[in-house]
C-alpha cells in the first residue's frame, strides 16, 4: 500500500506567485549578462594573468640558479647542477614559448597573447 502526502494548500497558493517573481528577476538580468561578455576583455585579462606568472616563474628560475651555485660552493655539486639546469629552464620558458608563437605564426590571431619582449 502506497502512501501519498499531499501537498499543503497554503504551499500550493503560493507557487504561482514564487514561479512568476522568478521568472522576472530572470528575465530582466538575463539582457545584463550578455552585455558584460566582452572576449577583447577576457583575452586582455588572461594575458595579464600569463605575464604575471611568467614574472613569478622568471624569479624562481633565477633564483634557482643561485642556490645551485651556493649548493655548488658548498660541495654539493651534483645536487647543484640539477638545480642550475632546473632554473634555467623554468627562467627560459616564456622565452622559448614567445619563439614557439612566433616560429609557427599564433601571435596575431592567437586567442591568448604572450606578452611583449
């Protein structure tokens, strides 16, 4: 045997009237959002993002670089040659990515840009 609950008459009543001020809120935010969509913005801000952590990477790299000499001096020179060729490629990745953009031609109508050098 299947029991049933019914819905409560006063829940019922309102329903309507919760679907309609739904629907209008929607319906007048729906026109907001298709205008703040702007792709130039959007590619603008993810290149800004990519500069930004091609900063931080150069620094790391570099820094990188450093501590394998200082490993080095030290007498730790196998763990300081790791950390030289480890620094110099993380130092020299926006540079080689820019040259891969530019050698196969995605710099002017790429969807993301990679910075002026």
């Amino acid at each position: 045997m299947k029991f049933i609950k019914h819905i409560k008459p006063k829940v019922r009543s309102r329903l309507p009237s919760l679907l309609v001020a739904a629907a209008f809120l929607t319906l007048n935010v729906m026109p907001a959002f298709a205008q703040a969509f702007n792709s130039t913005e959007l590619k603008t801000g993810i290149s800004n993002s990519l500069a930004v952590i091609m900063m931080f990477g150069f620094v790391l790299g570099i820094s990188c670089v450093i501590y394998g000499g200082f490993a080095i001096r030290r007498g730790d020179v196998d763990q300081g040659k790791m950390s030289i060729i480890g620094g110099a490629i993380i130092a020299a990745a926006p540079a080689v990515i820019f040259a891969f953009y530019k050698i196969f031609g995605l710099d002017a109508n790429s969807s993301v840009g990679v910075g002026n050098f």
